[in-house]
C-alpha cells in the first residue's frame, strides 16, 4: 500500500466517529486514497490526480468536502461495494448515533468511516488497534457546525 500522512487504525477510525478531528482532516483521508493530490506545497486546492477513479474526476475534479457537502457523500456512500456495507458494525462495532445526535456531520462522519474500512478491505490490509495520531480536538461545542475552521454544512 502507497505511503499516506495518516495510516488507518481503530485509534484513527474512533477518532473521526467521536468528532476528536477536523472536518477538514477527515475529508483529506477519503481525498488522498482517492488519489486527489494537494496542489502549491500543501497550501491549495486538492486535485484529482491519475490515480483519482474516473466516476469522481469527472463529478469531483476538486477534492469535494465529504463532510461538508451532500452529492460528496453521497457519492461515497454510493461507492461502498455492498460486500462491505457491514464493516462499520462488525469492525468497529458502531451501533449508530442517538437520536439527539444525529446531524448531517455525524452521520457523514460515519459513512467515511464505512468508506474507508471498504477501501482497506478493497486493498487486504488489516486494522491494527493503534497507530499514528493527528493532534486530536475536543468535540465541537455546536455539533451542527463543527470545528473552528471547518467548512460550512449544507
């Protein structure tokens, strides 16, 4: 498997699932295993790049905020291939969010969690428990709007 900034671990996973990363961040683990490519030394837009799957270069020709944005997550759900539909719950025994915290955020938090474990099965990598960390937050006080920072919902 390539060389990613963040390798995938049940640490990482859990992370995104309890709201400890940025939106931003979150979004930039689906872009780079997608094979979009930060462009002008880290600083600018990501762009779909050779390895980017041509059903998302075409809709996607700029890393879309999969978070932030519907079509984009939609999207990924729609690319979760139905064997692995499952691994969000038999992986990381996620029950799904409470009724008091459901938001669009949330629950597209989940669904890239779901899409990542799919693309590591895709790949046949293991989950280890732990790995590498970003520097984790505290939950947003506004859970709506998220992070500081964080593009807006929509």
């Amino acid at each position: 498997m390539e060389s990613l900034s963040w390798p995938l671990s049940r640490s990482l996973l859990e992370a995104v699932l309890s709201d400890r990363l940025s939106d931003r961040l979150v979004a930039a683990l689906v872009w780079e295993r997608l094979g979009y490519r930060q462009q002008s030394g880290g600083g600018g837009p990501w762009l779909a790049g050779p390895q980017t799957p041509e059903a998302w270069r075409d809709a996607f020709p700029e890393a879309p905020e999969v978070v932030a944005t519907r079509p984009a997550s939609v999207a990924l759900t729609r690319s979760i291939p139905r064997e692995h539909k499952q691994l969000l719950k038999e992986q990381l025994h996620f029950a799904g969010y409470r009724i008091g915290e459901l938001y669009p955020r949330r629950t597209r938090r989940a669904t890239v969690v779901s899409w990542l474990l799919a693309w590591l099965a895709d790949k046949g990598g293991e989950l280890p428990s732990a790995g590498p960390l970003p520097e984790l937050r505290d939950p947003p006080e506004n859970p709506v709007q998220g992070h500081p920072g964080d593009p807006p919902v929509g």
